[in-house]
C-alpha cells in the first residue's frame, strides 16, 4: 500500500487559501470593519500577500498558467460585472434622470482631469512620453466599484455619511468603469505605428463612442426594462420561486456580460444601464430589501479578487522600476488626481450639499479591479497593435502598485474620517465652553 501524496494542485490550493481566509477572516469581521474600521479588500490583500510567492510561497498563479494577464481580466470581468450591477440595482428610483446633472458633470469634466492630471504624474515620474503616460492614466482615472461599496455601504457609511453622498459616489463608480474605456482606446489608437491623427479620431468616435458605448447603453436599457417587465409578470402569476428571485439581477449581470463581449460593445457600460432600468421604479429593490443574497456574493467575490491580487503582486518590478518614484507617483495621483477638480466643481454638483461632503467626495476616488482589468487589457492591445516602448515593461506593474496603494489608503480613510470627527466636535465643545464662560 502506497503512502499517501500531498497533492498541491492548484484547485485544492485555492479552495484551502480562499476558505482559510473567509473562515478566519468571519470570526472577525465585525470587529475589523465596525471597530476597526478596515476595508474587506485591504484585509484580503496583505493575506493574498502573504500567502503569496514573496512570504509563505503557499500560492503562486504563475504557476497556473503562463498569462496571468489574461487570467486577471477574466476573473475582473466577472467582479466588476457583479459591482456595476449591484451599483446600478441599489440605487433609488430614476436615480440618474434625477440626479443628471450631477452625473454629467462627474462623468465628464472630473474625470477627463482626472484622467490628464494621473497622466501628468505618470510622465514626470516614469520615462515615458506624455502619449504613452495617458494609457496608465486613462486606466487609473475611473472610481472603482469594488473597492467604493466597501466603503460606502455599511453601519459607518451609514451613519457618517449622508445617503445622497453614498448614492453618488456609488453612481459614479458603476458608471466611469465603463467610461474609463473611451481614453484608453484614444491614447492607444494614437500610440499605433504610423498612426493618422484624424483617422484615428474618426475611428475613436464611430467605433467606440458610437458603438462599443452607445449600442451597450441601448442594449443595457433594452434588456434591463425587458427584465424587469417578464420578471414582474412572472411574479405575480407565481411562476418563479424565492431563490431564483433573488439571485435574478446576478444572472442578469452575467448574461449581459457575456452577451456584449460577443457583440464587441462594452459590457460594464451595459450592466450599469440594464441595472438602472432594471430598478427604474424600484420594485425589485423595495421585493428583495430583506435578502442579503447579492451582498454575499459580492463580498465573496471581491475578496477573492483581492486575494488573487495580493499573490499577483510584483515586487521584483517594483524594485526594479523603483520604489521611490512609485510611492512619489502614487502619492501624488491619489492626492492631486480628484481632490481639486472637485473642490473646484462642488457647487455645480447638486448631490454634493457642502464643502465637507466635498472634500469627502473629492478625496474618496478608489483605484482597484478595473484599473487591473485595464492594465492588462492595454497590455494586449500594445502588442497587437505593434508597438515598441518603455509602456510594455510599466503599464502592468506601475498599475498594480498604485491599486496597491488605493487598497491601502481608502482601506483605512473610515477610521481616519473616524478620528477626525472626534476632534473635530472635541474642539468644537471646548471652545463652546470657553465662550460661555
């Protein structure tokens, strides 16, 4: 009788690592996200890190498969579709007839800075071309979905944070993942060998304005106001059953997904809007308000996302890039890329009632799962397109290390907002009584 193997396949090595962490990680986790304040996705980065191929060598996805990269957008398609969806779904009714005006301005003045300012670090700090820094920037530019509902939803969130702030924030992170696309695709028509400046802005606007991102708008609507109709009638002739109601807006998200990939439109673009249609009058919200379904997955996915993305990290790129410069970059984009163009816009913003709510909104621009995604998928069209540069060796790992540094800054701005409004209304009564006395 042969002795038993160890078998380390990479199937049994995800189910033990991943299970390990949301065992350990559930006898906790109240006490982490409503005492001390931590993000989920910031707790399940330093453990993919460690698990990962520079601490225990317990997991290592290179050993999967030789193009990590096209692993990684996969499995970020998957979650952002879910966030994009969750974000649309949870939104109130007629959110974005009501609030347009404060979507368009969000959506595009702030994000177009937003996407030339990361660029502009980008080329000071690294030796690239301004054309060539706009591709990262273009990635770095949009809020992240994932990492924006760990924030904004829960009993801080809910109790620091004024519910039109949360829908906002929450809005423009379903929203500007898929807008993120439009800059991307520009910087890197114009990087092409040989390229026509007018013919690759003709192409920009019929292909991917006209109908990467306006057929996925149509598409979205059409599917989500179609979906919501069947599923009502459904309903009411009780047709469909409690578990298959509930877990309808993730199938949806999932096949919309796929179904506009096929189509060559852009699929987050099109889970927001189908979303957004889906909930237009609230029904579905206002019929599934007491399940936690969709929050379940969501989290299991995005701590799973995260996990993966703590044992992707490169850190012998980095030290070869530099630390220095990617810490001065980072820095420099999480502080400059969205803070001012906010404080300077507020005003216009009817969502935003204040100059506090303003900073908030203008500090709290989170850059994760789509960044990754983006990252990648830049990767892959470079060398489809031919090209030859310095961007090929940075674009992934600059990308990663800034998503590194979001992970970690937003993870810990609870806490932080957190002692600050302690102060804040210590001062306050101190002063107060020093006035009345």
């Amino acid at each position: 009788m042969a002795f038993p193997e160890i078998v380390t396949d990479p199937v049994s090595v995800i189910a033990c690592a991943l299970g390990l962490f949301i065992v350990i990680y559930g006898f906790f986790s109240l006490f982490v996200k409503e005492r001390l304040y931590l993000s989920e996705t910031l707790v399940a980065t330093v453990f993919g890190i460690i698990i990962g191929p520079y601490v225990l060598k317990f997991v290592n996805p290179h050993d999967w498969t030789a193009n990590t990269g096209e692993l990684t957008i996969q499995f970020a398609r998957i979650v952002i579709a879910i966030q994009v969806m969750a974000a649309g779904v949870n939104l109130p009714k007629k959110y974005m007839q009501t609030e347009w005006i404060s979507m368009f301005i969000i959506l595009g003045p702030v994000i177009l800075v937003m996407w030339f300012i990361s660029a502009a670090f980008i080329c000071l700090f690294f030796p690239l071309t301004f054309l060539e820094s706009l591709v990262i920037g273009a990635a770095v530019a949009p809020t992240d979905p994932v990492l924006a509902n760990s924030i904004v939803q829960g009993k801080f969130a809910e109790k620091y944070l004024s519910h039109h702030v949360r829908n906002v924030l929450s809005a423009e992170s379903g929203a500007n993942d898929g807008l993120g696309f439009p800059y991307l695709a520009l910087a890197i028509l114009l990087l092409k060998p040989s390229t026509n400046v007018g013919s690759s802005i003709a192409r920009w606007v019929y292909e991917v304005w006209l109908y990467q991102i306006l057929l996925a708008v149509i598409v979205g609507i059409a599917i989500g106001w179609s979906a919501r109709k069947i599923l009502r009638w459904s309903e009411s002739k009780d047709f469909i059953d409690k578990e298959n109601f509930l877990s309808f807006s993730i199938a949806l998200a999932l096949f919309i997904m796929g179904l506009v990939k096929i189509i060559g439109a852009n699929d987050f673009i099109a889970v927001f809007a189908a979303g957004n249609a889906f909930t237009w009058n609230d029904w579905y919200s206002d019929q599934s308000t007491d399940s936690h379904l969709q929050e379940i997955i969501d989290m299991l996915f995005s701590i799973s996302f995260f996990v993966y993305f703590g044992t992707t990290l490169q850190f012998a790129a980095f030290q070869e890039i530099g630390l220095g410069r990617l810490f001065a970059a980072s820095a420099c984009i999480l502080l400059f890329r969205r803070l001012p163009i906010i404080m300077i816009l507020w005003k216009w913003v009817p969502a935003i009632k204040n100059r506090r709510e303003a900073i908030f909104a203008g500090w709290f621009g989170p850059i994760g799962v789509g960044a990754l995604y983006y990252a990648d998928e830049a990767l892959k069209e470079l060398y489809h397109e031919d090209y030859v540069g310095n961007l090929t060796f940075d674009v992934v790992p600059v990308i990663e290390f800034i998503v590194f540094c979001s992970a970690v800054v937003h993870g810990v701005t609870v806490p932080v907002m957190k002692v600050g409004k302690h102060v804040n209304l210590t001062v306050t009564r101190t002063f107060s009584r020093g006035g009345s006395t």
